[in-house]
C-alpha cells in the first residue's frame, strides 16, 4: 500500500531516512504543485538543498512571480555555493512584494560573503527602514557590525534584538551584546549579560568570556568560577589556564595558581606565555630552581622573549650567578634580540668577573638608554672610579644631582673627586 506525502515525511522524521527517502523520489512525479512545494520545504530542512533545488526550479518556472518559491530556491543556491544564482533570484523580488525585506536580508548575507560590505550594509538599512520593528533586522545589523570589527555600532542593534528576544538563527544574543560590549571595555555591563547566557547553556565561548570580563572588571572571585567550571567542562580548552592562574594570583591564592600554570604547560607544552607565568609564580612560592628551569624554556621557545629572558638574568643575579647571566644573554643576542636590560645587566656581570673592558662597552651602552635612571648612574659612575676614569664619574654623579639634588651621597662622593683632580 503506497503511503501518503505526509506519511512518507514522517517516515523520514522518525528514523528510516533512506527507506522514506526512496519513497519521496518516487512521489515526486505525482505531486500537485502546492504538495511539491511542501516537499521542497522539507528537503532544505534536512539539509538536502540539491533535491530542493530540482523541485523549485519547476516550480519557479511555473510562478515566476511567487515569492516563496523565489526565497527558498535563493537559500538552496546559497547553501550550493551557486552565490550568482542567488543573487539574480534575489533581485527579482519586487520592493511591493511583502517578502521584499526578507530579500534583501538574504541579499545582504550573499554581499558579506563576497566582500562586498558597504553593499550588504546598504541592503539591511534598507530593509530596516521598511520594517524598522523588526527584532530579526536588529539582530542582522548587530552581527554586521560586529563581524565587521564594529562593536560600537553593534551593541545598540544587539539592545534591541535582545529586548525581543534571547536567540536568532540558533545564535544567543545575549552572548553576542556581552562580547560586543567586552570588545569596547565596558566589562562591568557585560557581566548580566554573560550571566544570563550562562545560565542558559554553560558552553565553552560563553564561560570563557564571562571570566575574561569578570577579571577585567576587578570581578576575580566569578572568573575563577567561570574558568573553574570551564575546565572542568574541556580540561583540553588550553586558552583557560594562563587566565585561571592569573585569576587566582590575583585572589592570592599563589598555590593554586601555580598548580593550575603548571598544569596549563602540560597541556600546551609550546605556550611561552605560561612558561613565562609558571616561572614567575614559581618564584612567588618560593621555587626559584623551578622557576629558572621553566623560564630557560620560555626563553628557548622565543629568544626575543625579553621579560621571559630578564626574569631568569635577574634569578641569577640574585645568586651571584654572573657568568650564567652572560652566557644566557650573548646567547639570546645571537639572534639579533637586544633589550637595554640586557647591557646593563652584561656590564654589571662583566665588572663582576673582572672583564673590564666587556663591562666599560656594555656600561656605555646602556648608558644611552639609562640617562636618567639614578641607579644606573650611580652604578657606571662607581665602575668608572674603579677604572681610573675620574672626569666621566665627577659628569655621571653631576648627571645624579640634576634628578635628585637632595642626594647627599653622591654630592660627598662628587666633591671627594674634584678635589681629588684639582689636586
């Protein structure tokens, strides 16, 4: 017994896809127009716009002139790639039709697509300005905007859209309006909305830009839930450990911090960023051999990598490791990295193992970059009394008393030296 139109689609809908499938090719031919329509329809629901396309360009032969048909064989070419096609429909919808506007929504889609933005945004205004109530062109307008790098101008079309309602296409826009909002700094009003998208559905994107606004926003207690609950969902999502343990850093919570660092290195072994963090918090705990080893590996990964470099230079300065500081920084300046943190460092490591004339070049380099840095003048001037260069130290320490006159110190050790010349 041959099944009706109505109960082969439900046959597909209930599972037997193939076997209904086969049976609406077979009941094609017997269609009335209407019923072809229906199938055409449902053919694009399931994702199948090649088969819809062969039933409605029948159709549109037929009734050139019938929107509906025109609409939807314009969403089939689409989804075909067939973007010329589409648009050539698209155009033929009259602006007296009632689906004018939902036309030139679709035509605004195919324009983005192409590139061609400033033709897209012509089309929505337009059809803006014939349903200017529509939620549904808010929304389209908002997600213009901020696709286009706009988060400004895309945040008062979200407004609207949301006031409507919380999705469209599938797409919450209450996430979109708390993105948007983050994207121009306005943290603290991007919290409701977050929270409201979480409440909802707890996904990846949704927790992850509510802890990133929430620390923005000095809000650290709820980021570290964000994020906790984040990892907890995908411990692989590698982008939520570095923010974690800055989350918990800032709640002094220094163990957890690293524990969460060090976990992140596991997971995302080539994030000089975390290496970077894991070192530094490894010092707040007390792990100063640890944090040397981790910061030699942010360091390896990227030699230009100056806090990574500086940070692990300065462990070892604090262990009088001099010649460890030299062979760190010559060996990063191999590959043209240059930080004036670097020949500071070098001329002090040099003057400490006895390489003075290593120590006087790098001194002076860092010189033109220190000129009003007081410790550094003070340190180069004292280098320079050791070298016998008294009227370059009498310069450095008058250099001193410009920036601080009040330096009781240096003005001693200034006229020690000029009576020292003028003997």
């Amino acid at each position: 017994m041959a099944l009706s139109l109505e109960e082969t689609i439900a046959l597909v809908e209930s599972g037997e896809a193939e076997e209904g499938l086969k049976r609406l090719k077979g009941l094609e031919n017997s269609l009335h127009d209407e019923e072809k329509f229906l199938l055409a329809d449902k053919y694009y629901e399931w994702g199948l716009p090649d088969q819809a396309l062969r039933l409605l360009e029948d159709l549109h032969l037929l009734y050139p002139h019938e929107t509906d048909i025109s609409l939807l064989m314009a969403e089939a070419y689409i989804d075909l790639e067939q973007e010329d096609e589409a648009i050539s429909i698209l155009e033929s919808v009259q602006p007296e039709d009632q689906a004018y506007a939902q036309a030139l929504l679709l035509q605004a889609d195919l324009y983005q697509l192409q590139g061609l933005h400033e033709v897209a945004e012509k089309k929505l205004k337009e059809a803006k300005k014939i349903l200017p109530q529509e939620p549904l062109l808010d929304f389209a307008l908002g997600e213009f905007y901020y696709h286009s790098g706009d988060d400004k101008t895309a945040i008062p079309y979200y407004e609207r859209a949301a006031e409507a309602g919380t999705a469209f296409a599938g797409i919450d826009v209450q996430q979109r309006l708390a993105d948007a909002l983050s994207g121009v700094g306005e943290f603290e009003a991007a919290l409701p909305y977050y929270e409201k998208t979480v409440k909802e559905k707890e996904d990846l994107h949704s927790l992850f830009g509510y802890g990133l606004a929430a620390m923005k926003a000095g809000e650290n207690k709820t980021a570290v839930l964000q994020f906790e609950k984040l990892k907890e969902l995908d411990p692989s999502f590698t982008s939520v450990y570095l923010p974690l343990a800055k989350a918990y850093e800032a709640e002094e919570m220094l163990a957890e911090s690293m524990e969460t660092a060090l976990a992140g290195v596991r997971e995302d072994e080539f994030n000089k960023d975390l290496y970077l963090f894991a070192g530094k918090i490894s010092l707040k705990n007390h792990l100063p051999d640890q944090a040397a080893d981790l910061l030699r590996e942010a360091a390896a990964m990227d030699p230009g990598h100056a806090e990574a470099v500086i940070t692990l230079a300065n462990i070892y300065l604090q262990r009088g490791q001099y010649e460890e500081i030299i062979d760190c920084l010559t060996e990063v300046m191999k590959f043209d990295e240059e930080d004036p943190q670097y020949f500071w460092l070098l001329g002090k490591s040099y003057n400490e193992t006895e390489q003075y004339s290593l120590a006087s070049d790098y001194y002076e380099r860092a010189y033109k970059f220190y000129k009003d840095d007081t410790e550094f003048l003070e340190e180069y001037a004292r280098f320079l009394i050791e070298e016998g260069n008294r009227p370059k130290a009498i310069q450095l320490c008058k250099e001193i008393l410009v920036i601080e006159p009040a330096h009781v110190e240096i003005e001693s050790l200034l006229m020690q030296l000029e009576d020292e010349i003028n003997r």
